[in-house]
C-alpha cells in the first residue's frame, strides 16, 4: 500500500478524531444532564413545590444522546473491552488477520445500526411521536443514534486498514 493511500489515511483519522471529539463533548453535556435534571426535580419538588415536569423523559433523552455520543471517543482512546488474551498468543500474521475480521465484523454492526437507526427515525418522524409528558419529538434521537454511528464505522474502516497492511507487509 503506497503514499498516498497512507496519507488518505491520516486524513481520515483526523476527521474521525476531530468528529468524535465534537461527539463525546455533546454526549458529556447530555451525561450531565443526566444527573442534573433528577436533581433539578426533587429540589424543584421539595423547595419550590414545582417539580420538573417530563424530568424522567429528559433523563432518557440524555440517556439516547450521551452513551452513543461518546462510544467513538471510547473506541479511540482504547477504553473499550478487548479480550486478546489468545490472540496475543497467535503469530503476528495471523493477530493481523483476525484483526481485520473483527474490523469487518465490527464495520458491518455499526453500518447497519447507523442504516436501521435511520429508517427507524424516519418511520418515527411519519408517525409523528413524541413524548407523553412535555411532547418531545423522539425521531431526533434515532438520526443522532445514526449520527453517532458514523465516526465508530470510520474507525473500523481505519483499523481494517492498518491490519490489512500489517497483514500484507508481514508477507
């Protein structure tokens, strides 16, 4: 694999990076509201006897953005789980090889997240739901769960990459 397909590589792994850092900041404020808006609630509740109306739909709102918001951000900093105990045993041929499949399978779970995601969205938006208490539209959330698949499918082509070339220049 020549020049320029490295240098399409580190474009690639920029954008990635940059695309998932601008995610896991969405998904940190959504995790804080997390925590915030139950607290926003029970002292609404018991100071001001104005509880936080739809306070436990918005928590499951934040839930919908803040966990696969930040799943690509996890992915590139390696705090994901890995277990490689006997693939680290395996020559390293054959560590790069079952390395692409698990890219492939991993590419080929996210592709079709982020597909179905996004149909879901849209059969949602027709429907027209929304939420019982403060009327929230929910197809939002399913094109930010599709959204958010995006980045986590680059990185699987850009492993995939990398071990193909480990695999190939172990020849």
């Amino acid at each position: 694999m020549g020049e320029g397909h490295k240098n399409w590589l580190l474009v690639l792994e920029m954008v990635t990076h940059k695309l998932s850092m601008w995610m896991e900041k969405i998904g940190a404020v959504a995790i804080f509201g997390i925590v915030a808006f139950p607290c926003i609630d029970v002292l609404g509740g018991k100071l001001l006897q104005t509880p936080l109306p739809g306070s436990y739909e918005l928590v499951v709102f934040c839930q919908l953005l803040g966990i696969p918001f930040v799943v690509a951000a996890s992915l590139l900093q390696g705090k994901h789980i890995a277990v490689d105990i006997f693939v680290n045993m395996f020559p390293r041929r054959m560590q790069g090889v079952v390395n692409c499949f698990v890219a492939l399978m991993g590419l080929g779970l996210f592709t079709v997240m982020c597909w179905q995601s996004f149909l879901y969205g849209s059969s949602l938006k027709e429907a027209g739901e929304v939420s019982g208490t403060i009327g929230i539209p929910f197809y939002p959330f399913a094109y930010g769960l599709a959204l958010s698949c995006i980045p986590v499918c680059l990185i699987f082509v850009i492993t995939l990459c990398e071990s193909i070339r480990k695999v190939v220049s172990l020849r």
